[in-house]
C-alpha cells in the first residue's frame, strides 16, 4: 500500500468505499499493486497466500479495520474454503473477487515432467476452480464481479512454456463459461491477461541486456508493463463503468498482442 506521501495508482476515482474485495496472490507484484489500489479506493481489502509477511508487507500502513490477512494454500480446498470462510467471517460479504495467484516454471513438452505440470495446474486452474466454486454463492448475494488475472500466454503458444500456456488457456475458456452461466446472476466475469510485466521475479530476466532488447521488440509503448497498469485495469473492469463487461480477456500488453509476431523495422 503506498504512503500518503506517494503517487495514488489510479488517476480515476471509483465508488468502492466499505465494497469487501479478495485479492489472491497478493503478496507481491500484481497482486500487491492490485490491493493496493483498491485500497485507495476505500475498499476492505483481504489478501491471501501462503507468504505471512509479504501480505503483511502489502497492506502496510493500512488501518487493520479495512484490511486483513490470510494465511492459505489456496492451491487446495480446504485452503480455499478457509480463506473464504475468514473473509465473510470478517465482513459479512464479497463483492469483488480477483484470482491473482500463479505460477509459472518453462519447459517444452518432452520436459514438463508431472511435478512441474501438477504445480502449475493446481495454482493456475485448479485453484481458480476451487476459488469459484466457493466464492459464487456470495457474488450472487452481492451481484459481485469474479476477475481472474490470466496472461497473454492464453492466447497462443509460447517457446519454452508449454504447461503455462495451456493453463492460461484454460483460465479465458473457463472464465467466458462463467459469464455465460452468472450473467443473469447478477454476476459479472473476466480477465485480465497482462504481457511480460516488471516484478521483483522477473528482474533478473529484465537485467539480461540481450532479453530485454527482444522484449521491447514484441511492445508498441517500448516498456514491459509494471504492475500498477495491471491493477489500474482491474479497478476499471471491477467498477459500473464495466458494468456491460462480461466474459471479456482484456490484453495489458502494450501492443504485444496488436503484432503478427515481424520483427520491428531497424532504424
């Protein structure tokens, strides 16, 4: 959460105060600026994981009134339901849900042995799965918004990354069924599918000279995108500004989408 004494996140102001908001996921990067933001906004903000101090990290400053912490595996059950159960314990309701956690770990397909596999579907899909299945009951009491944060990587292959891609396919097929079967709910669904972004665990990626020449090839704004674009988008899809929006992937990518893959003319 940032100081009184730095920038807000969002220009845009949205009516969120005293709205119960679930940030998974939220101990670092996206998911930090994600609760960050909607803290500023004046919503109760709960962030889960399974990283005490780096949640505790995030809401900071925060009075404890408006925002709490969870401590959950939320790649299993019981982890889920204890999370949720804490939260509506808590406030009494959900009404913005954002499924932040992820992981992903390279490998073609004659690598991705089934530990690797196994971690990455449990985090990136089976976990989103067992998030949605306890948390719609509520989001139809609150007519609430459901965002999963998914990843470009959805929409196409990737090298090196056949496993995480084919989770964050999954994730955009299973949030559109979603908005198809909670539209008349009340109940809005999308996702976010940001590009490569700039967190304390891509750094080292980012320090690699010859990456990151390649990375500002694929971007049409010539930056890889930090983590406070990606909760700037969230506030919006979450917000009656969007409230048309459903079963919608929104790219926060820079362009990277926009290209066929050519390379960027020299010169």
């Amino acid at each position: 959460m940032p100081s009184s004494a730095e920038p807000r996140i969002a220009w845009a102001s949205y009516p969120y105060d005293g709205a119960v908001v679930l940030v998974t996921g939220g101990g670092s990067g996206i998911g930090r600026a994600t609760a960050g933001a909607f803290l500023e906004q004046g919503a109760r903000v709960a962030v889960a994981g399974r990283r005490g101090e780096q949640l505790r990290e995030t809401v900071g400053i925060d009075p404890e009134a408006e925002s709490c912490v969870v401590v959950a595996d939320l790649a299993t059950a019981t982890g889920v339901q204890a999370c949720v159960r804490a939260v509506v314990e808590r406030w009494g309701r959900l009404d913005i849900v954002i499924a932040n956690a992820g992981l992903s770990e390279p490998g073609t397909i004659d690598h991705l042995d089934e530990a690797a596999w196994s971690r990455m579907r449990s985090i990136n899909l089976d976990g989103l799965i067992l998030l949605a299945r306890e948390v719609v009951p509520w989001l139809r009491r609150s007519r609430g918004t459901f965002l999963a944060m998914s990843s470009v990587a959805g929409f196409g292959g990737d090298w090196n990354q056949a496993g995480y891609n084919a989770t964050k396919g999954a994730v955009n097929a299973l949030v559109q069924s979603m908005a198809l079967d909670l539209g008349r709910d009340g109940v809005r669904v999308n996702a976010i599918a940001p590009a490569f972004t700039a967190t304390r665990l891509t750094q080292e990626r980012l320090d690699d000279a010859d990456f990151h020449r390649a990375l500002l090839d694929r971007l049409a704004l010539d930056r890889p995108a930090v983590p406070e674009d990606v909760a700037r988008a969230a506030l919006f899809l979450a917000s009656p500004d969007a409230a048309y929006l459903t079963g919608v992937i929104l790219p926060v990518d820079g362009g990277t989408t926009a290209s066929t893959g050519t390379p960027r003319p020299i010169g």
